[in-house]
C-alpha cells in the first residue's frame, strides 16, 4: 500500500492523532488484512508489532487451560487492543486470543517504536491512556455482569451489543458462539433463546437471530 494510503487511513481513523505523529507512523506502519475467522493473536506468541483496527471487527477472549474460551471484548474500527500494546511494549507473550469476526483491515505498528511514540507524541500517550481506560472498563463490565446479572439478562444485553456493533437486527451467529461468549453451553442459551422466541422478542434462523421489535 502507497504511503499516501496509510496517511489517509490515519487521517480518517485516527483524526486525534497530531500530524507528526500520522507522519511518523506512515513511515513504518505496515497494512494486513484478516479474512473473518483468521487469528490476529494467540496465547504464547510474542508480538513484533501492534495493531490499529481500521476497517472489520475483531473478538479477543481468555483461554483457558482445558481450552475453554471466554470473551473478553471487541476491536472496533479506530480502536486497539490495550492488552497487545503492553505486551508488545514489555515484550511478553500474549495471554489472549483474537479472532476477525469480519474481513478486518489493522495497521501494524512496529513495537520498537513503542518508547518514542509515548515519549514524543502526546496524542499516541492519551491514545494509549485511553485504550487502557476504555478497556479496563470494559472487563468491569464483564465481571459485573458475571457476579450480578442472570444469564436470560446478560443473554439480551450481548445480543443488544451485537446488533449495535453490526448496525443490523439480523445476526450471523451460533447458539454455540454465544454460549462460548458468555461462559454458559449451548443447551442453556438455546432454551433462553427459545423463551426469547415465544415472548416475541426473536426470529431463530438457521445460523441467525433476528431481533424484532418486542425485543427493544
């Protein structure tokens, strides 16, 4: 990809960063494309790079020892993963697993740049600040939903999230996905889904639930 390419991609994702810094990143960013389904990270492996989502939508989830998965959060476009970032920088290995949910464009971000971008550029420091916030935020809501809601409750709020994320009713999922998501089986959420059904709130499909107009 031209250079001019990845000036305009930080341009319009990245409108909060200062010019120098879109300057600076354009010179070493490199641009990936993940088809959906793809693995972005996986537990163990050490990061040459972080990333910037730009187009597509990205799940990262905890792995478990026995295999299980557990969702986490979701990169969105503009958005990076706060947890990437600090492994990138401390040279660790990853603890998470991320998945491209959609065909997902990310701008790669050499971790030897890490020091000089927070030392230089105070936008890449409120940018990473606010990564680490938004997303500590976002494992609280996690937990809180664990400890204090039932699963009929967090089943609905997912659901919500996923159709705000999507812009649409229609969503292309699995009973076993979701129940992969929320840590319960697929027994559990096809009974709740089914209750969902004959309250008038869902549309169960083959590998899709439409939300209707009773679900709001």
């Amino acid at each position: 990809m031209e250079t001019t390419d990845i000036h305009d991609i930080l341009a319009t994702r990245f409108s909060q960063f200062e010019p120098g810094l879109r300057n600076a990143l354009t010179a070493v960013c490199s641009v990936r494309t993940f088809p959906a389904g793809e693995q972005l990270m996986q537990p163990g492996q050490y990061f040459k790079s972080t990333m910037l989502i730009v187009e597509g939508l990205v799940k990262v989830y905890r792995q478990g020892e026995e295999g299980g998965e557990f969702f986490v959060y979701h990169l969105e476009p503009g958005s990076a993963c706060a947890l990437s970032i600090i492994c990138a920088t401390k040279q660790e290995r990853s603890e998470v697993l991320a998945t491209a949910v959609e065909d997902t464009t990310a701008l790669l971000v050499p971790i030897a740049m890490m020091d000089d971008l927070m030392r230089e550029y105070k936008t890449w420091y409120y940018f990473v600040l606010e990564t680490y916030r938004s997303r500590f935020e976002e494992l609280l809501e996690v937990i809180d939903h664990i400890a204090f809601k039932s699963m009929d409750e967090r089943l609905e709020y997912h659901l919500k999230k996923l159709s705000r994320q999507s812009g649409s009713n229609e969503l292309y999922t699995t009973h076993q996905q979701i129940a992969s998501d929320l840590g319960s089986s697929r027994e559990v959420i096809s009974r709740l889904l089914k209750k969902m059904e004959q309250h008038g709130k869902v549309a169960l499909q083959r590998n899709a639930i439409q939300l209707l107009d009773g679900f709001r």
